[in-house]
C-alpha cells in the first residue's frame, strides 16, 4: 500500500467526506468546495436522498465527486482512496437513524466501553432531542443498538484502517455532545468526563477512545474531535436538504429533533409542540440547549482542517456550540416570531436522566480554530424552515 504521507499544495486538499450527503455533511461540502479544495464525497444514502448533493452546484459553481458505498467497506474505502488520491478525511458518516426518537436499553454496552476506559453510568434512556416519538419506534429502536455499533466503531476502524495504508493521517470527525451524558454542569468544557447514556453516545465515546489510543500511538496522525451540540437551520438559499426516508424520520428534517416537530406544527401537521418537562431548574422550567447554526459548524470544520495543517498535532477535543443556550420554551417562541405563527404546546412528563442544561463552553474552540459562530437563534429558526418548506 502507500505508506507514506500525502501532501498537500497551497493548504488545498482532496478531503474525502464521509456521510457528505446527509444534513451536516452537505453544508461541510459547501465551504470545503468555495475554499477551492476537492471534495469526494462517500455515503450509502441508506436513510436520506441526494437531494442536498443535486443542488451544490448551484451554490457552489460545483460538484463534489460522489462514490455511492460503505464505510464498513474496506474494499470501497481502498478504491476511494487509491482513484481520489486522499491527503483528509472528515468523517460524519454515522448511524444514528431513530436513535434520538424513542427510549433504548443499553446495558449490554457497558463491558465494551468500560473495557475503553470511558464510562460504565450506561442506563435505559429516553432522549429529549425529539418531540415526535410513537410507540412504533420504540420497536425499531430495540434493533438499533448492534446496526449502530457495526457502522459508527466498525466503519471508523475500517476507515482509519485504510487511512493509514494510504499515510493518510489528517482527520476531522464529527462527535457528539452527547457523550457528556448528564454532566450537571453548565457551560461544560472538554476537560468534563464523558460519560454516554444512548447507543449514539457510546459509540462516539469508543471512536474517540480509539482516535486517543491511535495519537498516542503514531505522532504522525492529526486529528481534530469536534463535539457538535444541537446543530439546526441551513442554507439561506434553502436548498441544501435532503429528504429522510426511513421510518418516522421521514417526517422530520436532516437535523430533526426540535427545530423540526417546530415546522410540523407551524405546517399544521401537528397541533402542538410536545414539551418533556416545564419544572427544571430553568429559567423557564423547560431543557435548555446550546442551537447552533449548520453553517457555523461547517466554518469550524473548514476551520480545524487547516488548523490540522498548520498547526495541530496528536489528538484534539473541541466543542461546537454557541456557548449561549436557550430553552425549549425559548426557542418555540422565537421560531413563532421569526414567521408569524402560533406554536402552541403541551407539557408531558421530563425525560429521566437528561440533564436540565446541555451547554457548550466553546472557548478552546474559538482560540484554536479562530473561529466564532456568528448566526444567532433567530437566525437559525428563519433558515430552518426555509429548508424544511423545501421538502
């Protein structure tokens, strides 16, 4: 294979993006192409269309090429690699299809990731990311803890797999927030043990396990972890969506969670927002989270990208959020102002085990990428259902 490291010209690089037609990855696109590098795109398309891929090029003068494959797939990975000749790799692909819809049972995920050294406070978990959950997924769910260990650790083994045959040793990847789990402290830096509550969660925290043991390993790897918090709007054009098509999450938008049971019901496909918990110790008893706009988050990954090239070097763990949060109650009322609707709500009972307060202190990140997130809430609620009418 090719051992030795791939360069690069002028900081331009040929960034393969894994999952770059999903939600996040299609905006990532975007400012990989309109800083002039060349972008391959791999994505099985299992629970979204090509939608959001279609339309780049209107917004961005072109076309990322696209392979239609697995990440579990060495031998893909091996094609991709030697055809596309390499030198990055942002990794957003993930199976994460429902994982926010419906309540899990984890237990068996506490040997494997204790085994990691990360955290063994794995419990049943009912996530509040979305507000649109029925009974027929919990059905679905009970199925998706193995699927999403096999493609989120098994695809990320594979792909820093082949990485390394090609020497090629810059990565960006996509994490989660929610692996801090409940935290019980706000804002919440990266020096805050992780500690993940939902099968998601856990196979973030394993990948990331792996990619410190990799740093520590081989000086040569550059890899910056970013830990996205709840990342919604879109494009202003509005056409960088693309459709779900599994399941329940058809209904919702590439991010889904809140910001897209909002547009249902400001559509009138809902009568109102399902609200878990109005007695937290809140300002307004509601959760409250850290939105952040699609578009600041692809800036960052542009961002740490060339940070990884000028200046980063082993492993390093950075929030994406705003450092600002806002309650559920908060963020119903700014979407109802930012479109001139009525967003009624009713209160069910607080999911067990999510933290009150899920906040990112984003000030590592703004220090190490020069980077800040400029687009605020209101922002995020005009551009979300902008794209969200689209589908």
């Amino acid at each position: 294979m090719h051992a030795p490291e791939r360069g690069t010209a002028h900081g331009q690089h040929r960034v393969l993006v894994t999952g770059g037609g999903g939600f996040v990855g299609a905006h990532v696109c975007l400012c990989l192409l309109q800083r002039g590098h060349h972008v391959v795109v791999l994505d099985n398309f299992s629970t979204a269309t090509r939608d959001a891929l279609d339309n780049l090029p209107a917004v961005a003068g072109r076309a990322p090429v696209l392979y239609e494959g697995d990440i579990r797939n060495i031998q893909t990975l091996r094609r991709v690699f030697e055809l596309e000749h390499v030198t990055a790799v942002v990794h957003l692909a993930a199976f994460s299809v429902s994982l926010s819809l419906c309540v899990y049972a984890i237990c068996a995920s506490t040997a494997f990731l204790g085994g990691l050294g990360i955290c063994s406070c794995l419990h049943v978990q009912s996530s509040t990311d979305s507000q649109h959950a029925h009974a027929q997924d919990a059905a679905e769910c009970a199925q998706a803890p193995l699927p999403c260990y096999t493609t989120n650790v098994g695809g990320s083994l594979s792909l820093l797999t082949v990485m390394g045959e090609y020497g090629c040793k810059r990565l960006v990847y996509a994490s989660s927030a929610s692996v801090y789990g409940n935290a019980g402290s706000a804002p919440i830096d990266e020096g805050v043990p992780v500690c993940p509550l939902s099968p998601l969660a856990a196979s973030k925290a394993a990948v990331e396990a792996v990619l410190e043991d990799l740093g520590r390993a081989d000086a040569g790897w550059h890899v910056a972890v970013l830990r996205l918090f709840e990342v919604v709007g879109g494009h202003s054009s509005g056409i960088l969506c693309e459709r779900r098509t599994h399941g329940e999450f058809a209904k919702a938008d590439g991010c889904g969670g809140t910001m897209a049971a909002l547009a249902r019901v400001a559509r009138g496909e809902e009568r109102s927002l399902r609200v878990h918990g109005n007695k937290l110790p809140t300002p307004d008893g509601t959760p409250v989270r850290d939105y952040v706009h699609v578009m600041d988050v692809a800036e960052a990954f542009v961002a740490a990208l060339f940070a990884l090239d000028v200046q980063l070097r082993g492993v390093t763990v950075l929030n994406l959020g705003t450092g600002k949060g806002a309650s559920v109650l908060e963020l119903a009322d700014t979407f109802a102002r930012a479109h001139s609707v009525e967003i009624p709500h009713v209160v069910y009972p607080a999911c067990p085990r999510e933290p009150p307060v899920l906040v990112a202190d984003v000030q590592r990140a703004q220090r190490v990428l020069q980077w800040q997130p400029r687009r605020a809430l209101l922002q995020m609620c005009v551009d979300a259902h902008e794209r969200d009418a689209r589908l």
